[in-house]
C-alpha cells in the first residue's frame, strides 16, 4: 500500500477518534478532538500532494479520499449535535449528509460504467470551508469549556452560523458534480439497448 493511501485510512481513523471524543463531552476529550482533527486536515492536504509526487495515484486512493473526508467530517457534526448548548441547526446537517449520498451514488455509477470521479476544485473548496468551520467549532469549545474563558454574547451564535455555511457551500459544491456528470445519469435512468 503506497504512503498516500496510508495517510488517507490514517485520516478515516483520526476521524473515528475525533468522533469518540467529541461523544465523550468532556473538557479533556475537547482538546483532544481538536488535536485530532488537525491533525486529520494536514492528511488531507499531505495526502494528495504525496500521491501526485510519487507518482502513486491510485484509483483506491481516489475512491478512499471522499470517503475518508465524510467520516471526518460528518462524525463531528453527528457529535456537535449531541452538545446542546452549540445550537447547531440539525437541517444543516441532513443537507450535508444528504448532498454526500447523492454525490457518492453518482460515483457509484460512475464506478459501474468503468469511470472514476475523482475529487474537483468544487469539492477540494468545499473540504477547505467545512474543515475551517469544524476546526473553528473545536477551538470554541476548547476555549469555553476547557478553559472556561468568558466570551461575549455574540460569539454563543458563531457555531451554528459556521455549520449553516457549511452547508451553502456543501451543497453548491455538488452543483457541478452534478451538471458536468448529466450523461452519467442519463444512461443510467434508460434502459440497455437490446
């Protein structure tokens, strides 16, 4: 197995363990899981840029990395949900997870006409702004439970202003996935010729 796609299974577990923690709900578990997830988005940059100098992309790799990325970052919703205080809008997350079946059906078809879709720019921003917003939701609660910093009132809203971003950008990020992809579709929906 190449060292990209080491990293790339590195990130799925980081993310299960960014997951436990956050589950946990405890000052200790918060700075554990923002270290953790840190550590997971330099995987995702480091990753890819191995593979390509390497010369060591692979059609797994290609398939792995998405999926890696949803665990990472869908883990830490699901978790944020389960902090009440955090407020995050629960529709935020079902359209993310919504857009990730969608497009991850789409790579499947894609897969059963013999095509590989591997990540875009579209999808390469998408993962920039949904690891700066989680990353930013870590740093909050570090900040508020595990050091207990008093923090004015109009920060308490951030978190859930952060996610609802998330999820603007998650689903138009799919939006040329979706149009470029049209034929993929199409022969899907009509049946084989006889």
């Amino acid at each position: 197995m190449t060292l990209a796609n080491q990293l790339t299974l590195a990130r799925a577990l980081l993310g299960v363990l960014t997951f436990v923690c956050l589950w946990l709900r405890t000052p200790g578990a918060f700075v554990a899981a923002l270290a953790l997830y840190t550590a997971a988005t330099i995987t995702d940059w480091f990753d890819g840029w191995v593979a390509r100098r390497t010369e060591t992309v692979s059609v797994f790799g290609a398939l792995a990395d998405p999926i890696a990325d949803k665990i990472l970052v869908i883990g830490a919703l699901i978790a944020f949900l389960r902090i009440p205080s955090l407020n995050i809008p629960a529709w935020a997350v079902f359209v993310i997870i919504v857009r990730d079946f969608i497009i991850g059906g789409l790579r499947t078809l894609a897969g059963a006409q013999g095509k590989v879709l591997a990540a875009e720019r579209w999808g390469k921003f998408k993962m920039g702004v949904q690891s700066f917003c989680v990353l930013a939701v870590l740093a909050y609660l570090v900040a508020r439970d595990t050091y207990e910093m008093r923090m004015p009132d109009w920060i308490f809203p951030i978190p859930a202003y952060l996610v609802s971003l998330m999820a603007v950008v998650t689903v138009a990020s799919a939006v040329p996935y979706l149009t470029k992809n049209i034929g993929l579709l199409q022969k899907s929906w009509n049946p084989k010729p006889r």
